[in-house]
C-alpha cells in the first residue's frame, strides 16, 4: 500500500528521531516526502554517528542538521537552519524524540536514579515544549502548518514495565493541548500527539517485557497493532491539509487497544 496521493506537494518539514530503517521517525521521513514534502532531517551528533540517517538524508535528498532536542541553542540553530534552507517558515515538524537511562540501565520505577528522571522528562518531554517555543519565538511555522509527537498509552494506563517514560509521556500529551491552544489562536497552528502501538523499534526494544507487550496489544487489538508503517500515513495526513481542524489530541493509532484495554494484570 505505497500510494503517492500528493498530499504533501509544496510541503516544508523537520524531522526529528529518524536513527535506523526500524525508527518511526524513518518512515515517516520517507512518506512524507513520498507524498511531495521536502525536509530537513535532525538527530543528537552521537545518534547521528551511531545510526545510518545519512543514508535516510541520501534516499529522501534532504538536508540533515545535528541538534540535541533539550538544548534551546540547538533548536535555534536548527530551525534558522530549515528557515534558510527552505527560504521561509516550515509547515509541519514531527518531534519523535525519547529516552530513559532508568529504562536501559533496568532501574525499576520504585528505585529509580533521579538525575536519570530529570533526564527522562528533559529528552521526552521538555524537549518538545522547548521545540514549540522555539518554533513560536521565531515565528517559524506557516499559518495552518502542523506539529506532530509521538507518545504511548502508558501515560494513561498503568503500565509498570515502561517505568519513568509513562510519567514523561503524561507530561508531553499535556504540552501538546497547552501549547496546542496559544499556537492555534496565535498562527492557526495544530499540535497532536499519536499514540501509537508497540513497535519494535531501537527505544522499543529498551523496554522490559516490550515482546510479551507486543503480543498482548496484538491480541486485544481487533485491527492487530499498527507498525511503524502505520504511523507514518497517519502522521502524513495529519500534515496534510485533510486535517486542518484537528488539534491539542492523542489521537490512538492502536488497532483498536485503547479501547478494548482489560485489566493488563489479567
Ligand atoms: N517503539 C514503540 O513501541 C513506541 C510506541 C509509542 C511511542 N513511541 C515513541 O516514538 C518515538 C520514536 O521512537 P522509536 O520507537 O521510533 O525509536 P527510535 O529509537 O528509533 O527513536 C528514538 C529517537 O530519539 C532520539 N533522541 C534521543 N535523545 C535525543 C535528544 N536528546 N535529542 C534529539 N533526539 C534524541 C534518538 O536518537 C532516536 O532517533 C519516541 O518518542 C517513542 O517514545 C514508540
């Protein structure tokens, strides 16, 4: 199912997140532009050695910037950086950015480490307020465009193995309808965040019990879990204009989970 409907044509972006050919982020790099967008790829200097998004910036022809998502000075730098590159304001941004060091290094959410908690809220979280303000002070997004986050249903249900990272998801879905509103009555400006199922991805899979958690969605979901696939059309139409009214959700891209949830102790 790889239609190009043109939905972007004429379309400016920066995608954030992009690490290897399993990252949201990645798919989502290449629909867009499948779908006639041009964009400017980002990733921390350390993910961008790590990973093969040079590879991504040669497929899709982008330019690729390196910004640290919790340093406001790397966001500044970024978006002049797409400004001049696209010789104006851009007209959608993903921001699929997370991380917790308490999740890597096994830490349980009863013993976590807390300068690792801080760090979980800064990178998965405050990054994103950081990005809109960012986006907000240098007037840098074109009127109607779209910001996109990425987030988990743990931040609404208990889910103990996905640790101090539910707690930041909580506080990234609430940045997305308080800045949700300013940026809409300010620029007309949507901001959603897509809860998507789990993927396995490099974050994914830093997950404790992340396969039996795979399975267990895919079973309670009617429509089976979305892939990465999945999300990448979602998000696409969600910076189309298709979606112009839609703004400050979580929209469930989750074949159904959320609403079928039982008890996850059952
Ligand atoms: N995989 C899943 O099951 C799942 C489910 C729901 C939501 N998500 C969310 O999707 C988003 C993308 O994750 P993914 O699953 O594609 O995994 P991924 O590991 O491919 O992507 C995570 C990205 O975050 C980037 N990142 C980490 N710290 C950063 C920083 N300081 N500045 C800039 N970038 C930074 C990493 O370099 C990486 O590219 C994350 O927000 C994740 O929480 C994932």
């Amino acid at each position: 199912m790889d239609f190009n409907n043109h939905l972007l044509d004429g379309k400016k972006g920066i995608v954030f997140g992009a690490l290897n050919n399993q990252s949201i982020a990645w798919k989502v790099a290449e629909k867009v532009t499948a779908e006639g967008a041009r964009i400017v790829l980002t990733n921390t200097p350390l993910s961008l050695r790590l990973g093969t998004v040079s590879q991504l910036a040669d497929e899709t022809g982008s330019l690729l910037v390196p910004a640290d998502a919790t340093s406001v000075a790397d966001l500044e730098k970024l978006v002049d950086a797409a400004m001049e590159h696209f010789g104006g304001p851009v007209d959608f941004v993903l921001h699929a950015v997370g991380m917790s060091q308490n999740l890597r290094k096994g830490r349980p959410y009863e013993d976590v480490n807390y300068e690792f908690f801080l760090k979980t809220l800064d990178v998965s979280a405050l990054s994103f307020h950081k990005l809109l303000q960012t986006l907000y002070k240098k007037d840098a997004m074109s009127e109607w465009g779209s910001v996109v986050t990425l987030t988990y249903i743990a931040a609404d249900r208990v889910m103990p193995g996905y640790n101090d990272m539910a707690d930041a998801k909580a506080v990234l879905q609430a940045i997305t309808r308080n800045f949700g509103y300013i940026y809409g009555r300010k620029r007309h400006v949507r901001v959603n965040a897509v809860s998507q199922s789990p993927t396995p991805t490099t974050a994914g899979q830093g997950i404790a019990g992340m396969e039996g958690m795979l399975q267990y969605a895919d079973n309670c979901s009617p429509l089976g879990n979305a892939t990465a696939e999945d999300c990448a059309a979602l998000v696409t139409t969600l910076f189309s204009d298709l979606t112009r009214k839609v703004t400050m959700q979580t929209i469930y891209n989750d074949g159904g989970f959320s609403s079928v949830l039982p008890n996850p102790l059952a």
